[in-house]
C-alpha cells in the first residue's frame, strides 16, 4: 500500500540533558525530519522533554540505557507555517479526521491516485514458448502456467488462463507418437504435459513455434479498484510481462480461467 510520509522523531539526548542537573529548566522538543519537506497536513509528533532537576548526572560504570525516571509525552503539533504552500492539496491517508477532504482526487508522482498501492516492480525468472495461436509463460516463483489464446480477429489480444504446473522430474516429457509438422515444436515437460491432456487447449493453441526458452521478464503489477470517501477499494488489476524480444504484455485479472485467475491479455509490440 502507498506509505505517508514519515517523521521519526528521537528522544536522542534527552538522559544527557536531564542529566545536566539544575532548576526550572524549561521544556526541550527535539524534532528529527528524515524525510522530505512534509506537505501541508502532515502530522508532527513531538517528544517534549522536562529535564528532572534531581536527576544523579551520568558518569563513570553509569551507561546511557539506564530506564528514565519520566515519560515522554507525544503531543501533535500543526504544519510549518514558514513557508506556506496554499495551492498544494494536503496528503490525506484513509478517513481524514484532521484535515478537509479536496475538491478532487489526489495524483501520486507515478501518475496514480493517491491511496492506491504502490506499483509492483520485479525481474521474474520465467519460461516462454510461441504456439500457433498463442504462447505459454511457466512462472517460476509460482510454478504457475498462463495460456495465451489470441483472438480470431486480433493476434495480438485474447484470452488467459492459469494452470499450475504438475510436471514432475521423471515423468514422460513429450509423446513420441506425437510428430509436428516441418519447422514446428511439440511442448515438452510442463508446456507439455498440460498441452496433452487438455485437448481444448492444445486445439487452441497447435503446435509450437519456437522451442521452449528461459528468460528473466521485467515485471509490473498494477493494482485495480477505485477511492471512494478517501477509503481505497481493491479491484482487478493488470500484470505485465516483457518477451524475450521486449514485447509487454498486459494481463488483465478477471475470474477463474483453468486453476487459478485468468482473464485477458493484449501484447504491446517492441518499438
């Protein structure tokens, strides 16, 4: 989920003063921002510290963990005013209780609303065949198998399924008595398996065009859904996967397509 802005804030020399010793000495704030400039709105937490003047003052075989013998107190305290920002919409992270609600939706650096998750960003070990009408992808983290089935009109769109992958080492890897035509490929291993035993799948796909080969995909995930009364509702999102030959591919979550979500995918060609 996207994170707020975050401001530590440390009670770093806090025993050294108190140690110092003397009477009524004032209340010392000790802020530490270890983030950017906090946008308007931002809440503060600060640490005021009453130094105890009967404190014993630290000194040799003393060490600094010892317990305090007062509590910090946290109190909020407003936005810097120094350098007003009035045209910047405040950040808000759920149900805004200290600050109005904008007019309009807030816009994060990535282009995306506020409050939605972060994007997922990963290079993902992965297999990749081409078939006739289509491709297979074996997701290795996993073990997962997304079918490509490209449309009647479009080769570029179509549907997806997932299936996860049962093959086992030893087991048969491809049918002897299964003979592609010149220049094709039968699948072997876990491209394979599933192709054979899911007819519907294998006359949707025929025969392989390439051999199977590996690869590491640059790989986004894009959540889904909607903000509504500064709450985020999830939704479907979209997968991305880049080709051996940095083709994108997007995979649009919808329900249940084989074993696991599926739903459809459009290819994005290489530039």
């Amino acid at each position: 989920m996207r994170k707020p802005f975050i401001i530590l804030v440390l009670l770093s020399a806090a025993l050294g003063l108190a140690a110092c010793g003397g009477e009524d000495l004032p209340p010392i704030e000790h802020v530490l921002v270890v983030t950017a400039t906090p946008e308007p709105g931002t809440i503060l937490l600060v640490i005021t510290v009453t130094p105890d003047p009967n404190a014993t003052p630290l000194g040799p075989g003393t060490t600094a963990d010892a317990a305090p013998t007062h509590t910090p107190a946290l109190s909020p305290t407003p936005p810097p005013t120094a350098t007003p920002q009035p045209t910047a919409a405040p950040l808000i992270i759920g149900p805004a209780t200290s600050s109005p609600t904008p007019a309009g939706p807030l816009v994060t650096p990535t282009g995306l609303p506020a409050l939605f998750p972060t994007i997922v960003v990963a290079d993902v070990p992965v297999a990749e065949q081409v078939f006739e009408r289509g491709r297979m992808f074996w997701i290795r983290h996993n073990r997962q198998i997304w079918v490509m089935i490209a449309g009647p009109d479009d080769e570029n769109a179509g549907d997806w399924y997932c299936y996860y992958d049962t093959f086992i080492e030893g087991e048969q890897e491809l049918d002897p008595n299964l003979i592609p035509p010149d220049g094709l490929y039968q699948p072997r291993r876990g491209f394979g398996k599933l192709w054979r035993t899911h007819p519907d799948l294998r006359a949707a796909l025929g025969w392989a065009t390439t051999p199977e080969f590996e690869l590491t995909s640059a790989y986004r995930y894009l959540a889904g859904g909607e903000v509504s009364g500064g709450t985020y509702y999830a939704g479907p999102g979209e997968h991305r996967l880049t080709t051996l030959y940095n083709d994108v591919i997007s995979f649009y979550e919808g329900d249940i397509r084989g074993d696991c979500q599926g739903g459809t995918w459009r290819m994005t060609p290489a530039q």
